[in-house]
C-alpha cells in the first residue's frame, strides 16, 4: 500500500545529529502540543500517537506506570516524537523494568510510530539508548506495531550491535483499505459479486425504508456513544458474547473521555444509517488528517433486518462518507474479517518486537515474561475465555488484567 500523500519525506544528513528531549510526566505533553500533533500527522502516523489520546489514555489504564516522553530533534525540526511508558512487569515470580508505547495494551490499537522517514534508524537507537542505558530498564516493546511501519525491519538490522532482539514476529493480520479519488471508483476495485451484493442491499432498503444518513460529531457525539454502546452490546449478546465495552476493562469509561476531548476538533465521529428515523447500522471512527481509523461497528440485532447485509452496507457507507470527506485510508483494526477482504481491504502483519539489554539478567528476564505471556495467552485466553467459558452457566467477565498487561 502506498504511503499517504502526507507523510513527511526528510533527506537525514549523513550521519545525522540528534537531540532528545525528554518529557518526565504526561502533562508536559501540554507545552509543545501543536508542534507535536503536526509532526504526527505529517509523519504519516495515528491518532494513537495525539496528545488527547495518550493523556486520554494515561487517565484511564497508566496507574503504576512512568511516562518516558521522547522528542528527538535534528536542529530545532522534530524527527521522532516515541511516548512511552515505563513499569515493572511480572512474568510469574520474575519482575521486569519495561518500557512500551503508551497506548499499546488496554484498546485494540495497531501502532505506527511517528519517525520521519529515513530518520527511523538513528531515531529508534536514541530511544533505546535513553530507555535501555539511561532509564535501566531491562527490555522495550514497540508491540503491537503494524506491518507497514520500518521499525520492525530497522530494529532487526540493529539486533546484535548493543541490543537483542528477544522476540519478533507476527500475532496475527490487521487490516487497511485505500481509498480512490472517488466512490464509483471504489465500487469499480472490488470483485463484482461484492458490488452486487451491495446494490441489491441498497434497493432494498430503499425499498423497506426511507433512508437517511448522517455524521455525527462534536458535542453530539459524546452522548451518541450511549446509543452505539447499546446497539453494539446489543448485537453481540446475540453471539453470547459481551462485546467490546462488556470485554475491555474501562473502556465505556475511556471512549467518552476520549471524545469529549476530541469534541473541540471534530476528530470522534458516528455514522449513522436510519430507516424510517430508526438507527439500523452504526460506525465509531476517528479521522486524523487523511486517515480514518474505524474502531467498532454495531447494528440493529433484529433477524428479521438480516437479509439486508446491514454490516456490509454500514462498511461500504463509511467508504463512501470517507471518500467525500477526502481520507484516502481506513484503518479498520486488528484480525482477519472475510467481509472486509471482500470489501477489498489489504492485510498487514502486527508486528510483535520486543529488544532486550545484553547482559544476561536483562535477556533471562525478558525470556522468562514472554514466555509466562505465551502460557496466559494459552491456558488464559484460548483455552477458558474463548472455549471453556462460553459454555458455562454464568456470566461471561471482562478480560483479566493481567492477561491484558503481558501481551507484550
């Protein structure tokens, strides 16, 4: 996939020289605010990455952490803008100092860090030397990172100089559509049974109904969220399951923080697609520059509103509104859903790349975690959340923290 028209294309000089800045609390973030959200999105990377969704997210799930902030300058011009978050990690009875992005556990976030392209290599060994050397801390995770971000590949080629790549591979695909000048040209790129299948959708609702659509955002939409909670839950409880605000610890309470903050700038949208007034389908996205991240979707659970492909027309609608509002790339999330391929969105890896410290104690207590992570995520995840507990009589719980907190 093609980089977005955006991103920020540096000539390094050779070899460059770097500043770091650090910045020691999350409110420091206040003070260089607009230069650090510019180079954001001119560097091509997320709304993960804004300062209203770390401090969002420090609110919420950053008890017991220590932020590590860092600005890393060549001349007076930011090339690397990496927030991280530094805590004692257990791996069993083993205690490990780590240092990961803030953001990177407790949502269902795929990270592209902020680096200006050719600047990615001398930008992440500034980071590690600061976080590795300076902070002491025994290990860094750049997890889960997405397959279209360099630093994977340049962390790799730096694995063995000062540092050792404990880990790296793959937790499984997330999933991203480009977008063309127009809709008709996004009909014309997918398979033609997709697109019929999208047209008889449309008729008939055109047919059952009277459609409308519309956007909804700033202050409306911090209230909204109560509606789409509701209709997503709603629909999940249909599968047995409890959805994604029942299944992430504080997360009702994290997304309206998060679009209260967001009110101001439009960024926290709904799109809505009514029948006859009646909400049918839903989607929560945020929009940073020409990117749209789509986090979740909800409908209306009625069987008898099946036969309309309500999640296929609700996808192809944000498509078409995204399109008209000039994004020219979706960010749908981590897993593999056969209707998005359908859809014709492209998979990438998320990366998983976590470098130790060489010494020995640094490099065994770093092993022991991954290692105590890949036993929760079996026993834990696989085996009691996803088999054992669907088919107990009570009541399904939210994810276990702990389990949250070693997917490193």
């Amino acid at each position: 996939m093609s980089a977005p028209a955006t991103i920020e294309r540096l000539a390094p000089a050779a070899p460059p020289r770097l500043r770091v800045e650090h910045l020691g609390s999350i409110d420091a973030l206040h003070r260089i605010r607009g230069e650090w959200d510019e180079f954001v999105e001119r560097s091509g990377s997320d709304i993960y990455f804004t300062v209203d969704w770390l401090q969002t997210w420090w609110k919420h799930y950053g008890r017991g952490r220590a932020f590590a902030g860092l600005v890393v300058r060549a001349g007076e011009r930011i090339v690397g803008a990496l927030p991280f978050c530094v805590q004692r990690v257990w791996g069993g009875p083993v205690p490990v100092r780590l240092a990961r992005f803030v953001g990177g556990d407790s949502t269902i976030a795929v990270l592209t860090p902020p680096v200006a392209a050719g600047y990615e290599e001398p930008v992440l060994r500034a980071a590690l030397e600061r976080l590795l050397d300076g902070a002491g801390c025994d290990a860094v995770s750049l997890s889960p990172l997405s397959g279209v971000s360099p630093l994977a590949e340049v962390a790799g080629r730096m694995a063995g100089e000062r540092f050792a790549m404990t880990r790296s591979d793959s937790t499984g695909p997330h999933m991203m559509f480009a977008l063309p000048d127009s809709f008709d040209a996004y009909l014309a790129g997918i398979n033609r049974y997709s697109r019929r299948d999208h047209r008889r959708s449309m008729r008939h609702l055109d047919e059952a109904y009277e459609i409308s659509y519309r956007v909804v955002s700033g202050d409306e939409a911090v209230a909204y969220l109560d509606r789409f909670a509701a209709m997503h839950t709603a629909h999940w409880r249909t599968e047995g399951k409890l959805g994604h605000f029942g299944d992430w610890p504080r997360s009702t309470e994290f997304t309206r923080d998060l679009i209260a903050r967001m009110a101001s700038t439009g960024r926290a949208r709904f799109f809505e697609i009514s029948g006859d007034g009646r909400p049918l389908a839903i989607e929560q996205c945020f929009v940073f520059g020409d990117r749209c991240h789509w986090r979740l979707a909800a409908r209306d659970s009625d069987p008898a509103l099946d036969r309309f492909g309500l999640g296929r027309v609700g996808a192809v609608e944000l498509f078409r509104t995204s399109i008209d509002g000039g994004q020219t790339l979706i960010e749908a999330g981590p897993g593999h859903y056969e209707y998005k391929a359908r859809l014709g969105a492209q998979e990438h890896p998320v990366r998983r790349v976590v470098i130790s410290r060489r010494s020995p104690s640094s490099r065994w207590r770093t092993a022991v975690l991954l290692r105590w992570g890949d036993l929760l995520h079996l026993v834990y995840y696989r085996g009691w959340f996803l088999k054992l507990a669907p088919r107990l009589p009570r009541a399904r719980r939210p994810l276990w923290r702990p389990w949250i907190r070693s997917r490193v």
